[in-house]
C-alpha cells in the first residue's frame, strides 16, 4: 500500500512541476485579489496532496484541506490569495472531494 502512495506522491511532483502554481496572476495581468480557489473548478485526485498552502496575503479566512500525512481533512488559515487548489470553503466539500483517500491513509 505503501508503495502505492509512494507512486501517487511521484506523480503529483512532476505534475506541479510542469504546471507551476497552476496559477500566475503577476504573469497575466491578473492581481492577486482576482484569484480565488473558486475559480478552480476541475479539482483532479492529485488536488488531495498537494501541501497546505496560506499564501502570500495576510487575511483571515477558516478553510480546510486534505492532510495526507494524517489521512484526513484539517482546518487551516488561508490568507486570501496564491496557495493551491487544496483549499476547501467547507469541511464537507473537503470530505466530498479527498474523503475517499481517509480510510487509505488514516492510521489507528
């Protein structure tokens, strides 16, 4: 099982590594306060292990993430702006959309 996650971690490396942080705002003409985790709609699997990010910002915003390292979705402070795509508005729609990796990872 191990292994299996050992694979998934691989795979999610290369892909930040090729796609950046998804998101360029000061490349685009984009500020920062136009960029929200909303407007990431296609959140793939990989979104599940990405590492908690706050961002740049210093606001003050409850949100929640999936942790794999505990194997399970944990509040944390997002800023407001940068981070990535594994930043849920609800502990719900965290649960809904990496809950399915809890039983794999969670330890007794």
């Amino acid at each position: 099982m191990r292994n299996f996650f050992m694979h998934v971690l691989v795979v999610v490396s290369i892909l930040v590594a090729l796609h950046g942080c998804m998101i360029q705002p000061a490349d685009e003409g984009i500020s920062q306060e136009e960029v929200s985790t909303e407007e990431i709609v296609d959140r793939p699997p990989y979104t599940c292990f990405l590492p908690i990010e706050t961002g740049p910002c210093r606001a003050y915003f409850d949100r929640y993430a999936f942790d794999p390292e505990t194997g399970r979705c944990v509040h944390f402070i997002y800023g407001g702006c940068g981070g990535n795509a594994n930043n849920f508005e609800a502990y719900g729609e965290c649960r809904h959309r990496c809950g399915r990796f809890e039983s794999r990872l969670a330890t007794p």
